[in-house]
C-alpha cells in the first residue's frame, strides 16, 4: 500500500538506549518476592525493541559476583550488571540508598565503551531515581514506567504502610519525567488524578504476551507432561506469594467449595523469602479444611507456563492490586478463563462474563461462586476461553515493542526539537 503523498513520514528510531531495571534481573527466574511482570515486560520490550535494530542496553544492580558483566540476551540487547552496594540479593526496600551509585555505576560502563544512549526507559521508582540523576547529564529524555506506585497501593488498600521516601520520590519524578508509560487507560486516570500529570505526558501502551508460546493447547496433553490427573479439577495461581496477592481469600474459597466439588488449588511462585506467607496460607487451608487441596509447587521457567495455564480449568488473580495483570492475560491467550479481583488494569483485560468473571468484593464467597459456575459449565467454560484467545491477539510483544518504539522516536525528535530552539 502506498501512503499518500501528504502523509508525515515516521520518525527514525532511536538507535540506542538504556532501560534500567535496578532492583531485578529480567532474566532472573520469575516467582520470587522481586520477580513478575515487569521482569517480563523488560526482557521481551527490550528483545522487540533490539528485533527493529534498536540497541538495548539493559542495566540491573549486581546480586552476585558469578554473573556476567555483560550478557547478551537477544541480537543487540544486553544486559549489564552494575555494583552498587554490596554483591548479594537486597530486599527492594533497602537500595534506596545504592541509587545513585547505581548511576555512577551505568555511567562508567557507557563512558568505558565510548557509548551515546538517547533515551532512558527506566522501570519502577527505584530506576526512575538513579535515572533521574543520568537524563540532565547525558542531555537525553527520560521516559518510566512504574508498574506500581505507593500512593495507588494505599488508596487500593493494596499495602498497609509505604515508606515516606518512597512516597516523596515517586510525587518528584512523575512531574521530572519527560514521559510515563501507562499500561492501561486506568492508569492513566490515576495518574492525571492522584499526581495531576499533564495528560500529554502519558502514554497508554499496555504489556503484551507472546503469542507464539502462550496458545491454546488440549488439556488432556499438557496435564500428561505435567504429570497432573487427568480426571481432576485444577484452579491455578501464578506469581508472587505476597499478602497483596490474596492468596488467603482464594485458599477460603477453595475450602468453601471442598463440601460441593472436589478441586484442587495449584500454586506457582514462592522463593525461600516467602517461607513465612506460606505457613500462614497453609494455616489458614487447615482452619478450611483444605490441606489437601492447596499445593504450593515454587517458582517455574517463563517458558513453561503455558503447559500449566492449558492444564488448569480456571486461573484464577485475586490480587488486591494489579497495574495490568500479566498472568491474566497469558492465561486467556491460552485459552483458560479467569476469574479475577476487579481492581487496578485487570477490569481493563478481563472481560466480564466474555473471558471470564470479575470479581467486585475481597471475600471469598464470589470467588467460590464463579469459579463453581465455570467447574460445572464445560461449555461455559469453553466459550469464555475461546473469547479470550481472540481477544489476546491484540496483545502480542511485537507489537507492544513497536509502539514503546513510535513513542521513544517522537520523544527524542521532540527532545532535540527543544534543545535545538
């Protein structure tokens, strides 16, 4: 197809840029109390981004001394370990102080290599402060995405306390920000009316699911590779296990259900940092009557999942927040329907009642009750999982990557537009 003669030709792409991913590793195994979305959201925007010849460079804090300097994860990505404080996994709540000696680190590394970036897509306020200190110095934009914000966690009741510093910063660096990713038109509403950010300064680019991996597949199959009965029931959870992820409202409703239907509540995720939440939910499935039911099966590659969203009969995400909901969505695109917290961008990606159900209330009696209603519908059950197939096709990588990729070329041609007047 020709474009019209009048038609604005697109802007190049940036041909290199930093992504900053303090805290975690993209490539670090996903399930533990660091490790999720956004590790995803990281690995395949930076691998897309590399697929339209765009150079990534991809820098995270140093856990450990047996790591790499620099690994190239995909043609023209890498990811670049920095030292900043000392060599060994920290809980997120305590690097605050290595911030800015994470962005000295990332300028030795570009200054060694005789490298120009000309943008930083920084992820999570922690990022988003050590990228804050490199923007001015290398002349360049700074576009974030936080993925979670502290005062969005409190208002959803998602969080008990912040830290204050966490909360002053994340107010600073949405206004310092030449651009804010925003994952779901939700979003963006919180961010124009908590923080009053100018509505041109916010992009709505949702996080995607690779398509070519997460795809329908029959049941029967992916239960035999699993090693799973073929003749039960499986409702599944995946991700952190974290009081937020509301797990102890889901074990309640599998417990409520034991009397009714026999099923069985798989759960993926967990490193040894969450060894005291797991007691907890393991109390609270003896106090229902569910010991037997709910089995904590740790942490499992990425790449693997989809074997495990096609074995279960429902997924179920009955988190207290969720910024989008990655988990939802690989799971409709493999063609299982969720029943999910109606809260943050998951009542952006679950279609109630079309790709499964969302669920207004904290308790576990509606949990119980749609989730019984899909156990016992096999029909149901199937038109909901074909609905979200189709809708899923919208959410490929690629073409998430190449949206972040339109909107970092008209920032940098903004950028130098202004430096230049």
């Amino acid at each position: 197809m020709v474009a019209p003669a009048d038609a604005t030709p697109p802007l190049p792409l940036p041909q290199r840029i930093a992504m900053f991913s303090l805290h975690t590793s993209p490539l670090a195994p996903l399930g533990g109390r660091e490790t999720g979305g956004m590790n995803v959201y990281v690995l395949e925007v930076a691998r897309g981004l590399a697929a339209l010849n765009v150079a990534v460079d991809v820098f995270t804090r140093r856990t450990s001394a047996a790591e790499p300097d620099v690994t190239e994860f995909a043609p023209g990505a890498r990811l670049v370990q920095v030292t900043a404080g000392p060599v060994e996994r920290l809980e997120k709540e305590d690097l605050l102080p290595f911030v800015e000696a994470f962005a000295e680190g990332v300028e030795a590394f570009r200054s060694r290599e005789g490298l120009r970036y000309e943008a930083i897509y920084s992820h999570y306020w922690l990022s988003v402060a050590s990228g804050d200190r490199l923007a001015a110095r290398w002349r360049v934009p700074h576009v974030a995405m936080f993925h979670t914000l502290g005062d969005v966690k409190l208002r959803a009741r998602a969080s008990e306390s912040e830290r204050p510093e966490r909360l002053k910063a994340e107010r600073r660096l949405v206004h310092a920000l030449d651009r804010i990713v925003a994952a779901t038109e939700h979003e963006r509403q919180l961010l124009r009316q908590i923080f009053r950010v100018d509505a041109h300064r916010i992009a709505v680019i949702p996080l995607g699911v690779d398509l070519s991996i997460f795809t329908p597949r029959p049941q029967a199959e992916a239960r035999a590779r699993l090693g799973l009965d073929p003749a039960r029931r499986f409702v599944l959870v995946v991700g952190r296990i974290e009081p937020l992820k509301g797990l102890d409202i889901l074990i309640r409703a599998v417990g409520e259900l034991q009397p009714r239907i026999s099923v069985d509540l798989l759960v993926i995720g967990g490193d040894e940092r969450a060894a005291a939440e797991i007691a907890r939910l393991e109390a609270i499935a003896a106090e229902v009557g569910a010991t037997a039911a709910v089995r904590f099966l740790g942490p499992k590659p990425h790449d693997t999942l989809a074997d495990w969203y096609a074995a279960a009969d429902v997924v179920a995400v009955p988190s207290f927040y969720e910024s989008f909901g990655l988990v939802a969505v690989e799971a409709m695109a493999c063609g299982t329907p969720v029943v999910a917290s109606r809260v943050g961008g998951l009542a952006s990606t679950v279609v109630d009642g079309r790709t499964g159900y969302l669920v207004p209330w904290r308790c576990p009696e509606p949990f119980a009750e749609r989730i019984e209603l899909l156990l016992r519908n096999e029909p149901l059950r199937r038109a909901l999982g074909a609905a979200g197939v189709e809708r899923m096709r919208a959410y490929d990588w690629s073409e998430v990557a190449s949206r972040v990729g339109v909107a970092l070329a008209a920032l940098v041609e903004e950028y130098q537009r202004g430096a230049a007047s």
